[in-house]
C-alpha cells in the first residue's frame, strides 16, 4: 500500500577529522592526542584536546542543526 507522505531523504555531513600525536613533554609524561575537525564546505577548523571535547562539540553542533534543512 502506497502512502501520499513525502519521502524524507537521510541529510549528510561530512567533516574532515585529523589526529595527531605530540612528543611528550617530559621523558616521564606519555605523548598527547590532538585532535581537529574541519568542514570541508567552510573550512572552519576546530581543535581539540580531547575527544570528550570532540564529542561535546559534535553534540551541539547536531543539536543546532537538528531543524535546519538546506
């Protein structure tokens, strides 16, 4: 059975997400994970420290976006 709703087509976002790892500061402190996010359509960049931060950032950002249709 055919309905007369519109079909809703999934939306996609893709963002560039780079990792990287710095020297540990001192020979007893283990080396750090950098992280930053860029949209390849604005090229913001943003950075982060740790993914809990990533995470956050991600969290927001999808709620913002959650009513926007482009």
């Amino acid at each position: 059975m055919e309905t007369d709703l519109p079909k809703r087509l999934p939306r996609y976002r893709q963002m560039i997400l780079t990792l990287w790892q710095e020297d540990a500061r001192s020979q007893t402190s283990q080396p750090r994970w950098r992280l930053s996010l860029q949209n390849p359509h604005t090229a913001e960049r943003t950075g982060f420290q740790q993914v809990e931060e990533l995470a956050a950032f991600l969290q927001a950002w999808m709620e913002e976006q959650g009513g926007k249709r482009e």
